[in-house]
C-alpha cells in the first residue's frame, strides 16, 4: 500500500518543488536561494493512520510530539483521533493551546523536571512514566495523584536510537519499584516500554510484552490496579507491518482484551510528511588530483548542523534524487552517466558530511537541486528578513515559513559558522 501511495504523491509533490524552482530561476544570487524548503504531505499521514487502524486496531496511538511539532500535523492527528506522547513541558503547552482535552496526553518522560511535572498536573495532565525510585519520591512530593506507568528496559540492538542506554527500569529492580509506590501510596496503572526508535527485530517487541505481564501480574499481587499497556514507539515505514503483526499476537497471547493498550509511534507518522529539497552551491572534482580515486564532491545549502542531524545520531543514509528544472533540461549540457558523489554541508567542518558517497545517475552541477524524501522534521519561528513576498506562491499552495526547534531532522540544528537554520514548507492536502 506504502509504495502504490507514495507514487501517486510523487507526483503532487514533484509539481509544487517545479513551481518554486520557477520563482527562484529569475534571480539565481537571491538569498532565498540559500534556504533549503520541504514540501509537506498530508495525504501520507492519513495513509499512515489507516495502515496503524488496519495492523493495530486496539492499540490507541499516542504521536510522539518530539518526533516533528509542526502544529498542522498535530492537528490532522488530533481531528484523527490520534492523542499525544509529550515529552517535554512545551510540548504539553503547545498541545494544549490546539484545544486538546489534557486527558489525551501522556507526560511520557520517565526523568522529567520537577516545575515540569508541577505545572502539567495542574494543566490536567493524568499520566506519566517513571523508571526509578527518586522519580517517585518527586511524584510524591509534587503530584502524588498521577497515574503511573512503570517503564521498563527493553532493547533492540540493531535500533536507530537505541534508548534503552538512557531509560527503563531493569526486570530485577521493578518489584522494589512496585513496593515502594505501594508504601508512598502511588496509583501505578500499568506499565510501558520502547524497544529504540528505528526498530527492527520483532522480537524484541515479543520479550517485552512477555516482560511487561511478569510487571503486571507483580503489580496486580500488590494490589495495584494494573489496566493499561503502553508500548512505545520503533515502527518505520517500510517494516511497520512485519513488526505490527508479531507484537500484536503477544499482546493477544499474554493480556486479556480488558487491557487498554496505547502506543507512542513517532517516527512511522512524521517521517513521510516531507520531502525536503537542497542547492548545490558548489563542486569539487577530483580528477587530475591524489584523490582522483574517490568520488567527487557536492556542497548543499544544509548539512549535518541542520536537518541531516539524522547523520549523527543515526548513522543516516541519504540518498537524494536529481531535480532538473522543467524546460532546462534541454539547455543545461551534462553527462547521463552514473556519477560517484559525497555529498556534503555548507559549513567549514569536515564533519559535516551528509553522504560519503552516492551514485547518481546523471552528472550533478552547481546550482542544481537535489530532492530528500521522508525527511519529516520541522524549522523554526518567523521568516528571515530577507525572504521575499514576491516568492510567496499563492492559489492552492500554503506557503509559510516557520521557525521552530524540530526533532529527528533538525534536533540538532544549530546556526553553527553563521550558516542560518531557515527553512521554507509548501503545504499539500
Ligand atoms: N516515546 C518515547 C518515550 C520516545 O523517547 C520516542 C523517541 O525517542 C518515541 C516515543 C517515538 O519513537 P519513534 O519515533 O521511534 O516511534
């Protein structure tokens, strides 16, 4: 189904990057050149939802707000029937000032602050996790009537991110877990897991469900009201059904139907919602050179300070696609041979290297374009200065910049070597 999708869309998406090469096309020096843009797609997000409903009927998804905060697609989430994973107090807020009722949010962070734990309990918000003892004794002290789920430590270890280094409880402390809630008496309703975000072993989803019961059946024997199972985030686009269907038979197997089960799934929404499209601003090759072995190379408008964070934290692969502006591909002269290219970011680093080397199938030039896909993450407040109305596309297209601290694309965006984290969205729905 993902791939029948993305076809069509292809299209859509490839229509609106040509409608905004056009504008820039009159004025190449124009400093709107330098910003990378998305095209956002909102028709992936609902494809995603249906393929969630039809694998995961009884599982409620909780969006991981971290994953991309942008407030369009926390709203079609939201007018979905998806709730909200909050990670972070302005997460909670931004959630909130959309009109979402607080008892659709889990403060899902098993390490929070404690003005961050105070001030969403008086928002209204219910639910949070824990994985240690001093957690609890700050729950006690703050907001001793949330409801608790307990998180416990399970891992993939092939995962993108693998959080268990960070977060969950190990299965030899949860008892001593349990009783300590008991005596502070805390309300612990059930229990959560990740399994790492980028997942690929479906078993691991298998051992923790088969965890999370041996929690449950010891929550139960303290006399906990045990009722809820949350199981996190991991799914990807291209392995979510094969990691859906195995987890969804554990779940069968070892909890009976009365259980409320939610998930936290982040990257499997947002990934698709963009497609992200780049400048070569300049090129070296290296024939003639020492290095005439090794692939040339393409410097683009963004790099791994900006929405290719994805390359430190997870060894990301980006493979971009060539987009040649309608009606200049005749006059631009180039070679339709493979290519052999790294492919790296404007700053002086030489870390920032976003791919150390691609083919592309068609030789590559300055001031070309290069086009992402599922690059789902999210810039920032206000438009630059700079930015020009007359670059404003009208009609269908929602033109906007936004400026905002995104996550998985641009967590670590920064404005390192005075290189601006400007970016543009064009909107499709
Ligand atoms: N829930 C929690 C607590 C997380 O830390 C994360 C990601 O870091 C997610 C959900 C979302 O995970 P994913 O994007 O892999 O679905």
């Amino acid at each position: 189904m993902g791939s029948l999708g993305s076809s069509i869309d292809e299209q859509v998406i490839d229509d609106q990057i040509q409608a905004r090469l056009q504008l820039f096309s009159e004025s190449p020096c124009g400093r709107e050149n330098d910003i990378p843009f998305f095209v956002a797609n909102t028709t992936k997000v609902v494809q995603q939802h249906q393929r969630w409903t039809h694998a995961l009927p009884h599982i409620h998804p909780f969006y991981a707000v971290k994953c991309n905060p942008d407030k369009r697609l926390l709203q079609l989430l939201a007018d979905m029937g998806v709730n909200f994973d909050c990670a972070s107090l302005a997460e909670i807020e931004q959630v909130l000032e959309m009109g979402v009722d607080p008892s659709r949010i889990i403060f899902a962070h098993p390490c929070k602050a404690p003005s961050a734990l105070d001030i969403a309990a008086r928002r209204g918000v219910r639910r949070t996790t824990f994985d240690n003892a001093d957690e609890l004794d700050k729950i006690q002290r703050i907001s001793p009537g949330m409801e608790l789920l307990l998180r416990i430590y399970v891992q993939d270890h092939g995962a993108k991110v693998a959080l268990g280094t960070k977060f969950g409880a190990p299965m030899e402390v949860t008892q001593a877990l349990l009783e300590k809630a008991r005596r502070a008496g805390l309300k612990i309703i059930g229990v959560s897991f990740h399994i790492g975000s980028g997942a690929s072993d479906p078993n691991a989803f298998v051992t923790a469900v088969q965890d999370a019961k041996r929690v449950f059946e010891d929550g139960k024997a303290l006399g906990f009201n045990m009722h809820m199972l949350d199981i996190g985030g991991g799914f990807e686009d291209s392995n979510f059904e094969t990691m859906a269907y195995p987890l969804r038979k554990a779940i069968i197997r070892e909890f009976p139907s009365s259980v409320t089960l939610i998930a936290e799934p982040g990257r499997f929404y947002a990934s698709g919602f963009y497609t992200m499209v780049c400048q070569v601003i300049a090129r070296r090759t290296q024939a003639g050179t020492m290095n005439s072995t090794l692939p040339d190379m393409l410097y683009l408008n963004d790099g791994l300070y900006g929405c290719f964070s994805m390359g430190w934290s997870e060894n990301g692969i980006f493979v971009p696609t060539l987009v040649v502006p309608r009606g200049k591909s005749s006059t631009v002269s180039r070679e339709w041979t493979p290519h052999r290219y790294s492919i790296w970011g404007p700053t002086c680093d030489s870390i920032d290297c976003i791919s150390k080397e691609v083919v592309m199938d068609q030789e590559v030039k300055v001031g070309d374009w290069l086009k992402f896909q599922d690059m789902g993450g999210k810039p920032f407040h206000s438009p630059p200065d700079f930015w020009r109305s007359d670059c404003l596309l009208d009609g269908e297209i929602i033109f906007e910049l936004i400026l905002h601290l995104i996550a998985y694309t641009i967590s670590a965006s920064s404005r390192f070597n005075g290189f601006p984290n400007t970016y543009a969205i064009i909107l499709l729905e």
